[in-house]
C-alpha cells in the first residue's frame, strides 16, 4: 500500500471524495431514496447486504474511478465485505485508484449547548488497527453544531481534536468533520466561532499531525481559507448538508481550493430500477457535476 503515493493524490489532485457511509439509521433512507423498500427486506443483514449491492453497483460503474474522484468514504460493514472478491478498501485502491476512508463515530450524543459531540468510542483503536491492515488510508468522523453558541461549538472542536490526534498516532489521516447545520438560526456566527476554536487547535498539531477538514458549505465564500492555506491541513472537503446537488455545487464553486465530499448529493436520481446504462450515464454525469465545481 503506497501512503505516500495516497497522500499526494488526496492533497493536490483535481477530483471530490465520494461519502459512501450512510450507516444504522440512515440506511434505510439511503436504500429508500435509491428505489428499495422496506418491504424488500428483513433485519439488519438482509438491509446490509442490499445496500452492499447499491455501493458495489456505483463503486464498480465505469464512471467512478480515481480520475475525477480521490477518495471514498466507507462504513465499518462496508469496509469488512468485498467487490469482485476483494477487500472493498483494497478493491477501490487496486482497481479504482479511489483512496479509501473510514467512517469511526458511533453516531451523535444528545444536544448540549447547542450542539452534539460524539458518543463514546470504546473500540475505536481495534477498529484503526483494522482498517490499516485493510489498507484504509484515513477516517471520518462527524459532530454537528446547531447554533452560534460558543461552549457547544468548543466542545465539538476539542473533542474532534483530541480523537484525531489518536488516529494520527495509529498512523492514519483523520477528516474532522464538526458540521454547522446549513438550518442553523445564526449560522454565519456559528462558523465565525467555528474558524476560531479550528484554528486553535490546529496551531497545537505537531508539524508532522496532518488532518483533514470536512466542513459545512459557508456563508461567506472563501470563509474558511486560513484553514485550506494551514500546513497541518492536507485539504478541506466541504459535505453537501442537505443542500440539493445544484445549490452545493453553486456554493461549492464560490469557495476556491475547498472539494466536495458529498453523498446523498453523489447518489441523486439513481435508482436499482435504472439499467446499467441508464445508471452508469446519471451517476457519469452527477460526477462530472461535482468534479467541475471542486476545482475551482
């Protein structure tokens, strides 16, 4: 596994990172929105195991390959399953030259001044340990802040730091994602105290601690480009947060050096009733969409 050759893609390259990790609750929805019902499955295998075939169905369409798409992002099953006999880590690596991530949290704590933090993650040095020797190159992990209130925002920055300071030390490039709900009351001053606590934190990384950021669309472009411009930032993805594809990439594009790092806007208008033509032309052109407004 070349890390170094890894690192320079996600870092330089033109091209977004596909977010392939809706996971529990959000399956079902993910699975609903590409054409399965409910009905068509029973338990949580069985629902695992249908939105296999639906990642495996866009990971192997010719459209989805390391020319225009840098990396992806895995849930824990997803990662432990395999695309035409291979790891799915090692598949997109080998076969895509899609550099693969893991998604780590265990979902969101309750609101606490205005903000959630993430829950507890007991397993998470076995789960790093795993994902490296299954040739995972970073990981995701995502809290959300739902208004401009500086004790939840700091809370949410300094937790996200702290775990991914561990997941540097295991040898991994963490993407801190601490999310400013786009239907925040007071979301520009939300992002305002946001910038701060970043920037605070990512002045106390070693020179050798690289992190990634995965960061709400602002609104004010450019906002976040002391972040892009840091020399611990190996890049800033932006997450579509329920945005329509055409609004996230129209903000995407007014924010240079940012790259998305979409999923629900990535899956948009793809069915399992679609033919593989049918399927392979609308995800080759949501692709090409997202690819035009991550470089600018």
């Amino acid at each position: 596994m070349t890390s170094q050759e890894q690192l320079k893609k996600v870092a330089n390259a033109d091209g977004f990172i596909a977010a392939l990790d809706q996971s529990g609750g959000s399956t079902p929805k993910a699975l609903a929105n590409y054409g399965v019902a409910e009905s068509e499955y029973s338990g949580d295998d069985a629902m695992y195991a249908k939105v296999h075939e639906m990642r495996t169905r866009i990971i192997t369409s010719p459209a989805f390959n390391g020319e225009r798409i840098l990396g992806a992002i895995l849930f824990e099953n997803t990662m432990d399953r395999e695309i035409e006999g291979k790891g799915t880590a090692a598949f997109l690596w080998e076969n895509k030259q899609v550099v693969p991530f893991l998604k780590v949290d265990k979902g969101l704590a309750d609101v606490v001044n205005d903000a959630q933090i993430m829950k507890p993650m007991p397993d998470l040095d076995a789960l790093l340990a795993r994902g490296k020797a299954k040739g995972i190159f970073g990981t995701k992990m995502r809290s959300v802040i739902k208004d401009a209130n500086e004790a939840g925002v700091r809370a949410v920055v300094e937790q996200q730091f702290e775990i991914g300071r561990r997941i540097v030390a295991a040898g991994l490039v963490p993407i801190i994602e601490p999310e400013v709900d786009i239907h925040s009351p007071n979301k520009a001053k939300a992002e305002t105290l946001l910038k701060a606590a970043m920037l605070t934190e990512l002045n106390k990384l070693g020179p050798d601690e690289k992190v990634m950021l995965k960061l709400t669309l602002p609104e004010v472009d450019n906002f976040y480009k002391e972040c892009i411009d840091h020399p611990n930032v190996v890049r800033v993805v932006a997450l579509s947060g329920g945005y329509s594809r055409e609004e996230a990439n129209a903000r995407l594009t007014r924010n240079n050096g940012m790259v998305a790092s979409f999923s629900r806007a990535l899956s948009e208008g793809l069915s399992a009733q679609q033919s593989d033509d049918e399927f392979n032309t609308m995800i080759d052109n949501s692709i090409q969409t997202i690819f035009e407004a991550s470089k600018t």
